[in-house]
C-alpha cells in the first residue's frame, strides 16, 4: 500500500530540474506531468495498479495455500473431531479451537510481513526517483488502514473453509474418519484451490518475464546513439518562454568553448548540435514530392538537425550509405543534407535518395543535395515510432545554432564529470547564459525506469507465488496420498509396481497443473489490451516468454507434488 501511493504521486518521467534548460522553458506543466511511458497523464498510476494487482494476486494464492492446509488438517484430525464431541464439546467450542488455530497462523504470518516489508520498502524505493522514495514513511495512517483491512480478508479466507467443515462435521451423526462422505469433495475442493494457485502464479510469471524482455530490449535497443559515456553541454538562456532572450552565442565563443573541452583530459571528442536528441526538435519547411503522402501515413517530421562535420563519429550514428557532413561542407560549397532511414524511405520509396533534391526553406528555398542515408535516432523518446530526420551542415546554416548543444564523448562518465564540463565552458557563453550538462544514460533513465521497477517487483512476486503454489501442490498430494493409502495397498497387492503408483499421481497432478495453466493463459490474453501498451518492443503473447513461465511451473511444481 506504501509503494502504491508512492508510484501514484510519482511522476516518473523526467523531472524539470533534471531537464536541460532550453527544454524547461518551452514546456508546460501539463507537458511536463505527461509520462512518456505510459501516455496519460500520470506515470506512476499504472505501474500502481499493476503492483496493487500482483499483491493482491499473491494474496490469493498465500491464502488459498493455508486454506488448503488447514482443512487438510481438519480432514486429518477428524477423529479427534469425533472424541472431542463424545466427550460433551460442543459444536461453538470445536469451531472457536479451529479459529483460533487459524487467526494464530495468520498472526504469525502478518508479523513476519511486517518485517519483511521493511526490506522489501528499501529494496524498491531504489528504483524510484529521489523525491518519491523519500516522499513518505514506510508505516502511516492509510498504509496501516489497508494492512489491517487485508488482514482481515486474509484471516477470513484462509480459516473459513476448515471453520466450516469442522462445524459440519460437529453435525455429522456419524465421526469415523472413514465415514466423511465429503471427502472426495474436499479432495475436489483442494484441487480446485491449487489451480487457482497455479494459474494466478503462471500470470504472475508471464507478466514479470514480459516487464523483464522490455527492459532487456529498452537497455540493448539499437537507437542510433552510442548514450554510454557521452554527456551534452547545453548552452541554454534563463529565463521563462516569452521573456525577452539573451543574445546568442557567437561562433567565436563556440569554437572557444569546443575547443576548451578538447583541452580537457579524458575528453575523446566534440561535436556541435542545434538540438538535443531524445528532448528537443527542430523544424524547418521542406518540399519534397513524397512529402504529402508521409505526413498522410502518420509518420512525423520532418525534423532537422544542424551539425558539426564530426557529429556522426561522436555520437555514434551509423551513417548507412553514402557519406556524413564533412569539413569540407563550408558556406562557399553545395549545400548538402543527410536524411534519416525513415525519411529516405518515406519520400523516395523505391528511389535512391543520394543526388537527390531537398528544398528547404521558404524566403528564399534551398536546394540541399543528399549526400549520405544515416541510421533513425529516437527524437523525443526511444518507445515512439520512427520519424523523418535530417541533417545539415552547421557551417552552411550558422543561424541555427543561435543555442547550441555540445555533445562531448568521454574516456570514463560520471555526474562530477559532466558538471566540469559544464563549468569548463562558463566562460564562453553570453550574459544570462548558463551551461546545462548532463549524461545521454540520465536522459534515458526515465525511460527504463517504469520497466525496471515492474521486472523487479512483478519478478519477485511471481518468485514467491511459485514457492507458495509449489507448497499447496504438495501439502494437496500429501494428504491425497494419504487418504488413499488403502488403495496404494490393494494396487500393490494386486501386482501394481510403484512406477505404475507414482505414474497415477503424476497424472493427477499434471491434471491440476494443466488446468491451472489454461486459466492462466486465458487471464494473460484478457489482460492483454492493459498490459501491452506498457511494454516495449514485446506481445503479451511472446512465445519464449509464456514456454519459459510455464516450463519453470512444471519444472517446480512436478517434483513437489511426487515428493
């Protein structure tokens, strides 16, 4: 209940103080609330309901464990039921001793998950942001509310079914063990529970693998950045959108400023930039003859990108066919372009882009001609489909960098080392300028956190589901085995071997987990339209990851029950 209202207040995308300048100002606060994971308008709400779910799902399957445990036990002790009876007990007595029994099972349960809480508390509160892991105490007034309320459910469901047989059985004329004609009903009973047990655990398991493939997936995505160990500089004026601007930064001072961060030891290159990837754009007016129809199929843009000749090399972009913006693409030469994967697909499908004409601009147009294809990058989030990008050369559009952003490639990267990078440039920039820096992987942090915290905590729930459900298996076969102890006999008797014995509970138990396995599957596939638009570049319906949850439920769940 804690970590819920923690996530519910959350906002887990980036937060203002954490974005670049330039960004800041030209966002509003509804932009700013906005979760670039989740499209509401709060981040942290589905991630809150997907763990108040999980709990609520282990809740289940705990408490339908040591419901089948305790009636089991009930079963088991119905001769001392019987003596009890005999002996004058009545029937409020025998049910209050099997409540009792009860609310001291579950007593002793509620205090070790306190106490476990407190771990579990400190362990999730290190995926959250800063602010949110420190936004409240672990025990306060509502969190204690919905403890002591779940509690009570729990009590309730886990001692109601033995409560009630054991007053039936109070009313049973006839006592012997052998004689409960419910029997078979109570063994149907317990079998019923454990697929329950058993299709909430291969939920919980399918739903966690699929948290973990996204992030998996988010963390080795083929972006078109090389984000470890690059850090920007942001050259950015203070100040809110509408006051009035500070004067841009002369070329002078920018070559000054790229050339003190070269001076700086661990520094492995500098380029210069008019955006920052993954946060802002730019747009400039393009004619193109396939224009209209991209814009028709969605596909956004077209966003442009003024750079430096080393651009490509800094950053990692893989320049596909043709050739990057070189040293030689001055003011005095061709105007050249570099276009995005997208872009050349979407306006020359069929065509070779390079050679071709690029208008652009309105007072006067401007024809840029393509020179290289280079790989998509994300323009505003790595989720987002792929966009129309493309590139000029800094040196033929100087206006463009009235705000420019350094992008430097470093030996090692750390929060210290951006912010001297920062402070290393100061100098340069004009009055009411600050330097804003900052590392690609902080960028990307809120991007990977809400997959993050949900292969955590829905992993670890799935985790101790599958320890419980395994536990219910076999304190059902158990007691099975048991019961028909008579008939193992009489099989064996009669030349029946105890592979053929062990064969026979092998079926039954496949029988209980294959049932289970069918409702879980169908829970996943009605769940499907919430779950996948927070995953990332997997299906609900990913083969590998449904044969590795039900593969690891056999694997766990067959032994424990042939114990």
């Amino acid at each position: 209940a804690n970590l819920r209202g923690a996530l519910t207040s959350a906002r887990l995308g980036p937060d203002a103080g954490d974005l670049p300048l330039s960004h800041r100002q030209s966002l509003s606060l509804a932009e700013l609330s906005a979760p670039r994971w989740s499209g509401g308008t709060n981040a942290g709400l589905p991630l809150a309901l997907l763990v108040t779910v999980a709990c609520v799902a282990l809740l289940v399957t705990a408490s339908g464990n040591v419901a089948v445990l305790l009636l089991a036990r009930e079963l088991h002790a119905a001769a001392q039921t019987a003596m009890q009876v005999v002996l004058g007990a009545s029937r409020t007595r025998v049910v209050l001793a099997r409540f009792v029994d009860g609310v001291v099972t579950v007593t002793v349960g509620a205090i070790l998950g306190v106490s476990l809480s407190v771990v579990f508390d400190r362990v999730f509160r290190t995926y959250l942001p800063a602010d949110t892991a420190q936004s409240s105490p672990l025990f306060h007034g509502r969190a204690l509310a919905v403890d002591g309320f779940v509690g009570v459910g729990a009590l309730v469901c886990c001692t109601l079914p033995s409560v009630l047989h054991s007053w039936r059985m109070c009313g049973q004329t006839t006592l012997l063990p052998g004689a409960s004609r419910g029997a078979t009903a109570r063994y149907g009973w317990q079998n019923t529970l454990v697929s329950i047990q058993m299709s909430v655990t291969l939920a919980l398991m399918i739903v966690g693998g699929l948290f973990a493939r996204s992030l998996h997936l988010a963390l080795s995505a083929q972006i078109g950045l090389r984000v470890d160990r690059l850090a920007y500089v942001e050259l950015s004026p203070i100040g809110r959108s509408g006051s009035a601007l500070p004067p841009p930064i002369s070329p002078a001072n920018v070559e000054s400023a790229e050339a003190r961060l070269r001076a700086i030891a661990g520094v492995q290159g500098v380029a210069v930039a008019s955006s920052l990837s993954l946060l802002n754009v730019e747009m400039l007016r393009v004619t193109s003859n396939g224009l209209d129809a991209a814009l028709r199929l969605g596909i956004g843009g077209p966003f442009v990108k003024a750079v430096s000749s080393n651009y490509f090399d800094v950053v990692g972009t893989p320049i596909l066919r043709g050739r990057g913006i070189a040293d030689r693409d001055g003011p005095g030469s061709t105007r050249v372009a570099v276009v995005g994967m997208t872009m050349a697909r979407s306006l020359w499908p069929g065509a070779d882009p390079i050679g071709q004409c690029l208008t652009i601009g309105a007072d006067p147009p401007a024809c840029y001609t393509i020179v290289g294809i280079a790989a998509d990058v994300p323009v505003a989030s790595v989720r987002e489909a792929p966009t129309m990008l493309y590139y000029i050369s800094a040196q033929q559009r100087p206006d463009l960098l009235a705000r420019p952003v350094l992008l430097v490639r470093v030996a090692t990267m750390s929060d210290s080392s951006a912010r001297a990078l920062a402070a290393s440039v100061a100098p340069f920039a004009s009055p009411g300028i600050v330097p804003h820096s900052g590392t690609f992987e902080h960028l990307m942090e809120p991007e990977i956190r809400p997959w993050r915290i949900s292969a955590a905590v829905i992993g670890t729930f799935a985790l101790v589901a599958l320890a419980v459900a395994s536990g219910g298996l076999f304190s059902v076969f158990a007691y099975a085995v048991e019961r028909r102890s008579r008939e193992f006999a009489i099989r064996n008797a009669l030349g029946a071997s105890v592979r053929d014995v062990v064969r026979l509970l092998a079926i039954d138990a496949a029988r209980v987990l294959g049932i289970g396995v069918v409702i879980g599957l169908l829970t996943i596939g009605a769940l499907s339209p919430v779950i996948q638009p927070l995953l990332y570049r997997t299906s609900v319906l990913s083969p590998l990851v449904t044969v590795i949850s039900v593969a690891a439920i056999v694997s766990a769940t067959i032994p424990a029950a042939l114990m």
